[in-house]
C-alpha cells in the first residue's frame, strides 16, 4: 500500500550506544528484499564492528557527523554525504562529535537477522 511515512508514524526500536540501547531507529521501508531505516546517534554512541553476510548497505548522514569503519580504514561523513559498505566488510559507525547524527541506512538484502558480530 502506498502511503506517506514519517519518523512519527514508523515503527520505532532502540539500539547501541555505550548503554546497550542509547540510539534510535525508525523502519522506514520495511519489506523482504529492502530496508530503509532513519537512525539517531547521540554523541558518544557507537555500534558492534560487525559485518553482514548478504545485505550491501548505504549510509547516508542527513544531519551532523559520523564515523565509518570499514574494515582498516575510516571515513568521516557530513550531512549531504554517504558510503557504501559491501557484503562481508567488517564495519563499525560511531558519533565522535559533540551533536546528534542522523542517517539513512538502507540495506538489500534487509540486515536484520544477516549480521555477524566480529
């Protein structure tokens, strides 16, 4: 069905972050061959490095900054700039700044139940 979505009518979920739930997640697009999903950093926050088996992955920063681990490299990304991680890739997304960080992450195959902790 065809509808408008918002952050305000996704379904929500809590992830991340030093206390293990510090981040927020809106599912976007929810289907079984894509998703896109709005995420909210806090300063400090951070993920598990982790890869996925199957789902290729883009991140693409909407306000603020972020950090992106990509196996040994970093890249730092600012509002109006994305990367693309590959399948198998191990990677790693922090908000080393001092303001929130929003973001799009769209993955193909959806990442949910596809991640490997590393």
């Amino acid at each position: 069905m065809t509808q408008i979505v918002s952050p305000q009518t996704a379904e929500h979920y809590k992830w991340g972050g030093p206390q293990g739930e510090d981040c927020d997640g809106w599912h976007l697009v929810r289907t079984p061959d894509l998703s896109v999903i709005e995420e909210l950093m806090p300063p400090g926050t951070s993920e598990v490095q982790h890869l996925h088996l199957h789902s290729r992955q883009f991140f693409y920063v909407l306000a603020g900054v972020v950090t992106i681990d990509v196996e040994q490299h970093s890249f730092v990304l600012h509002a109006g700039t994305g990367l693309e991680v590959s399948p198998g890739q191990r990677h790693r997304v922090f908000n080393r700044g001092t303001n929130p960080t929003r973001l799009l992450v769209t993955s193909q195959p959806p990442s949910h139940g596809d991640r490997v902790n590393t």
